[in-house]
C-alpha cells in the first residue's frame, strides 16, 4: 500500500500542535573560555514567539551564545530562563522543548534519511508509533527530502544534509528553535524554502536565526539584535532602527586608488564593486561633498553604520 503524502499545509498542522506565549529571558549572560578569550560579555535579552534574529560578524559570539541557550555549556556567570525554567539549573526540561539546527551537523553512516528521523524521533521522546510516523513523512515533506528518503544520509549533497538538519530540530513540536547559520550550503530556492518553513513555524513559537546574512533577517525577523565582540551593540524593530539613519547614508562612485583618501576624510562604512566599479557609502548628517547622492538606507546600511560606530568607540 502506498504512503499517502501529506501537502504542506497537512505537515505544518503536524508540526503546530501547542500554542502559547513563550519567553527566554537572558541576564548579564557572560561566558570566559579556558583559553581567557571572551566570547560573551554581559548579555541581556528578551525574546518571546516569533523570528528573532541575531545579526553578527564570524567571531562575534553568536555560535557561543546559541550553544550556551541550547544548554550545551554553561555561562561563566548570568542567567537564563525559558518560560521561567533555568536552563543552567535545568537542561534537561529544557531540551525537552528545543529544537536545535547547529552550524555543523553530524550525521551517522550508512542509515536511511527516514530511518535516522524516525530513531531521533524516539530520542526525543515521540514513542507513539503513529505520532512518529506522521511527524517524520511530514518534516521529510516540509524540507523537500521525502522522495529521498531511503537513502543513505551519508550520501546527500551538503545542502540536503542541512535541509535534514532542519528536520531534525523540528521533531517534538520545539517551542524554541535555534538555527546557526542555517542557509549555509543551500541554494537559493533551497534558503527560500527553509526560511518560508521556519517563518510559518514562528508564528507560535520562538525562533532564533543566528546569522550573518542580513537579507535573511530583514526578510523575516520583527526583531533583532546586532552582536559585536560577545556584547549586544543593537536592538529592535529592523524597519525602526533603518529608519533611524534616514537621509544619513550617502554614495558615490570613485576611483579605487582613492579609497584609502575617501577612508581618511569620511564615514565610509561600506565599499562594494557596481558594474567594475567601485562605490563607497558614507554616514553622515551632511553632503560630505560634491558627486554624492543621498541613497534610502538598507538593513544592511544600518548594520555596517552600527559596526562602524562600535568600532570608533573601541579604538
């Protein structure tokens, strides 16, 4: 007898079982490594349901900060509190209601996509049969898998590893989701596919995006926060903070031997190559001078405009 396939929508009415406010609550969250490098500095933040993205450089703490809320190891000093629960104290009850997509996934040899879903699936605590069954035809559905799955996970391309990675950390109906870099690997219809998924499941619950790839979170995210050097240098509503270096964001094309000069005499918070040629934008309450067009500010604009204001105050 065939399996019958579940539509999308079946698989998010799966998925979407349990609907209340959640809240992560995180307090003066430090975390030093052995080493005495520290990756996180005083962080403070309150999340609850919905997409909420953390926007940061490679290195600036995101990953130690998603690993440290995920339980996988405990802050130096601070705290955090999932619907009033303390991870630190408690991980376990915790884990219980997480779902976690790390920046590498692992996985075992030789087992079939569906085979592998299925033992997470008990893992987790899924041990009716026909719950697991639903759950599992429904996420393999959800991330474009489920005509793959009696193959070997160990052979999937990269980004399939990763759609199955996402699969994963939705088994058990997750109230929190972590995702780390989770369009690394993926094409564009794959990252657009993932992130419509991940939009639909934060409706009711919450969703991290740990990122660096300030379209994803533009796209998606009601709020956000900029991490910088393990401290939090910025926070809100992304169409709000944009709006907050309106009629500041200037451009200009220039020769690229002049840079450096452009660098010296203004804000220049960004350089990028525009059809071979070089354009520089600059943050500033003024025309800085002649041949600069005033341009509407990006999320990304605000992003470099923030980094580089952090920068100055650190020199």
């Amino acid at each position: 007898m065939l399996q019958r396939e579940l539509n999308p929508q079946e698989g998010l009415k799966i998925i979407k079982k349990r609907t209340h406010m959640n809240t992560l609550q995180i307090n003066n969250l430090t975390k030093i490594y052995p080493n005495g490098v520290k990756a996180l500095d005083g962080i403070n933040l309150k999340i609850t349901n919905g997409m909420f993205g953390l926007l940061g450089a490679n290195g600036a703490g995101k990953s130690s900060l998603m690993r440290t809320i995920a339980s996988l190891q405990e802050p130096s000093s601070g705290s955090i509190l999932f619907n009033n629960t303390d991870i630190v104290k408690e991980p376990n009850e915790v884990r219980k209601q997480l779902g976690y997509l790390p920046q590498e996934f692992g996985v075992y040899p030789k087992i079939s996509a569906e085979k592998l879903l299925n033992h997470m699936a008990i893992l987790k605590g899924i041990l009716d049969k026909k719950d697991r069954k639903e759950q599992v035809t429904a996420l393999l559905q959800q991330v474009n898998l489920y005509q793959h799955r009696k193959k070997a996970v160990y052979t999937f391309s990269g980004g399939m590893r990763q759609r199955f990675g996402i699969a994963q950390a939705l088994l058990a109906n997750p109230q929190l989701i972590i995702v780390d870099e989770p369009t690394a690997g993926l094409d564009p219809e794959e990252s657009n596919r993932f992130l419509n998924l991940l939009s639909e499941i934060g409706e009711n619950v919450i969703v991290i995006l740990s990122t660096h790839i300030v379209e994803d979170v533009r796209n998606l995210c009601p709020k956000m926060a900029i991490l910088f050097n393990g401290e939090i240098i910025s926070e809100g509503n992304p169409t709000e903070l944009v709006a907050s270096i309106d009629g500041k964001i200037w451009t200009k094309i220039i020769p690229k031997k002049d840079i450096e000069a452009y660098k010296k005499a203004f804000d220049v918070i960004s350089t990028k190559l525009v059809s071979g040629e070089t354009q520089i934008r600059v943050l500033s309450d003024n025309k800085p001078e002649a041949g600069f067009d005033v341009i509407t500010p990006s999320l990304e604009d605000y992003y470099f405009a923030t980094l580089y204001n952090q920068a100055i105050k650190t020199v």
